[in-house]
C-alpha cells in the first residue's frame, strides 16, 4: 500500500485521475463504446446504463436494417460522459471520418443525470445511419425508422400518440392523422384497456343535423337513453339505425372479447332501429353488451399487466 501511495506521488495531477478512470464499455458487436470521466464506485450509476440505453437502440437497429453484420471493426457511436456533478442538460455532438472513409460520431454527455433523453436517443439513431448506411437522417426520418425498427416500439409509440392527442394536447398535431390512427387496429387480435376505452367513448347517438336536437332538446344521447326517445323522436332511430354496422367495424380487430360486446351492441341497435321488441327485451339486450364490454376491458387490463409491455 505504501509502495502504491508512493508512486502515486511521483505522478502528475492529470495522471493520477487518468489511472483512476474506469475503462470504456464496448456493446453491441463492436458499434457502441462509452468513456466516463467518473469514479469507478459510480460506472454502474451513469457509464453502464448509458451504454446499455444506446446499445439497446443500435441492435434494434441492426436487426432491422443490418441484420447481416454481428460485429463492428470499429465504433460508430463513441460516448462520453462528464463528471456527473453539474446539472447541465446538452448533449454535444461531433461527427468525423476515419482514413479508410468511414464515418462516426461522438456524442458528449456532461451529466448523465440531466441529459436530454429524447436528444441522446434521436442522436444514437442518426449515429447508426451515419456509420452503418453512410446516410445523414433528419429528427423525423431516424424516429421513423427507429419506431418502425421493432412491432412493440412501434404499439408503445402509436399507443402514447394517442394518448396525448385525447389527453387534451389536440392543438398540437395533426387531428387528421390522429383521427386515423385512433380508428386503425394497431395490434392485430390484441386489445388495450385503452382501445376498449375508446370504444366505448363511440356509444352514442347523434341527430344527423347536430343543429336540430333530439326531441328538440337533446343534442347526443346514451344507448340507454335512446330506449326512451326512440319512441318520441323517429331520428333516434335512424342515428342507431346507421351506428349499428359502425358499432361492428370498430370493434373488430382487436380480439375475441371486444368483438363479441361490438357485435352485441350492433344487434341492440338494428332492434331499437326497428323499435318492435318491447323496451324490457331492448334494455336487456344493451344490459348484455354492456356485460360483455366490461368484460372485455376486465381481461384487457389482465393481459396488459401479465405481458409486461410486450404485444407480440
């Protein structure tokens, strides 16, 4: 020990914390290495979770776009992670090309524990493109391909898409293509407690003309509501008339459970058009369907807890 305290003296002050940085973390075949400038007691805090956040990215990556390549020559992604003891947000980047042409970036990460993730994540993605297709991508083409690049990343993106355009953030996208995505079966046989949610948010009746209210006075009513102002109003009956195929093609797609409640409700509403069946039979017949859709949402809240995030 002495003979260590001894030596460490005879060195510099820049020599003495070069001997005491840990050694960089080489993954993904070769293509991510990551440099911390940080205690050895904190690489499994900062330098190992870095390295395994931007692997993870790259090898969803190489499976989808360069399935063909297991290991890299050299690194096409080189990190470098600060002192760990500002709060500092940026994440730098510097792209270059080595003497045989091939292209890399490095990435500077002043504090890992304030780093801009979103950025980290969008930069990763341009790196492996950059280096392994010799391609520059701009900020929506790499999220694009990275989203496409795995069928689960792909359901979680849609999936949190939509929950912020109905989570009141409508203003800042596009309506169209959100209207379109929440109608679009987004795994195929598979249903969210949020798709049954949505479902169930299309369980009413409209007036064709939305100025001239049901009854005079009713601007939108519930199914069970409209068991009592069919008999007023012959437009009620109309509206579920022309909702009872919709009630079926937005059910479908997504498993057994919710197709069975869509199918339930398109037949109450077929009745009701044809407003023969007594009110008992009709009330009965919505009282099923409203069974089997909470049913539905029952096994959709069970899958999602016992699949832990994966959909296929």
């Amino acid at each position: 020990m002495l003979a260590i305290a001894i030596c460490l003296l005879a060195l510099t002050r820049a020599e003495i914390i070069e001997r005491f940085k840990v050694p960089p973390i080489t993954q993904c075949g070769g293509f991510v290495q990551v440099f911390a400038d940080c205690p050895a007691d904190m690489r499994k805090e900062y330098q190992i979770p870095v390295a395994s956040f931007a692997s993870d990215i790259c090898e969803s990556l190489r499976k989808k776009y360069a399935h063909d390549t297991t290991h890299f020559s050299d690194p096409g992604l080189i990190v470098y992670i600060g002192e760990v003891r500002t709060n500092m947000t940026n994440v730098v980047v510097r792209t270059a090309k080595r003497d045989n042409g091939s292209r890399f970036t490095r990435v500077y990460i002043p504090a890992p524990a304030f780093a801009d993730v979103d950025a980290f994540r969008l930069e990763t993605i341009k790196a492996f493109f950059r280096a392994v297709k010799n391609e520059e991508y701009g900020d929506e083409k790499a999220l694009r391909a990275y989203i496409d690049s795995d069928l689960n990343l792909r359901a979680r993106y849609e999936y949190d898409e939509l929950a912020k355009w109905t989570g009141g953030a409508k203003m800042k996208f596009n309506d169209e293509y959100y209207l379109k995505l929440s109608r679009s079966i987004i795994i195929p046989g598979y249903a969210k407690p949020a798709d049954i949610l949505r479902y169930a948010s299309r369980l009413w009746l409209y007036p064709e003309t939305h100025d001239v209210p049901f009854c005079s006075k009713v601007a939108c009513c519930t199914f069970a509501e409209a068991i009592e102002l069919a008999g007023v109003d012959p437009r009620v009956r109309i509206a579920a008339y022309k909702k009872a195929p919709f009630a079926v093609a937005f059910g479908g797609g997504h498993g057994e459970e919710l197709a069975a409640a869509a199918d339930a409700y398109s037949k109450f509403l077929f009745a009701l058009a044809a407003y023969k069946a007594p009110k008992e039979e009709l009330e009965k017949m919505l009282s099923k369907a409203d069974a089997l859709l909470s049913s539905a949402y029952q096994k959709a809240l069970d899958n999602e807890k016992d699949n832990n995030g994966q959909y296929y």
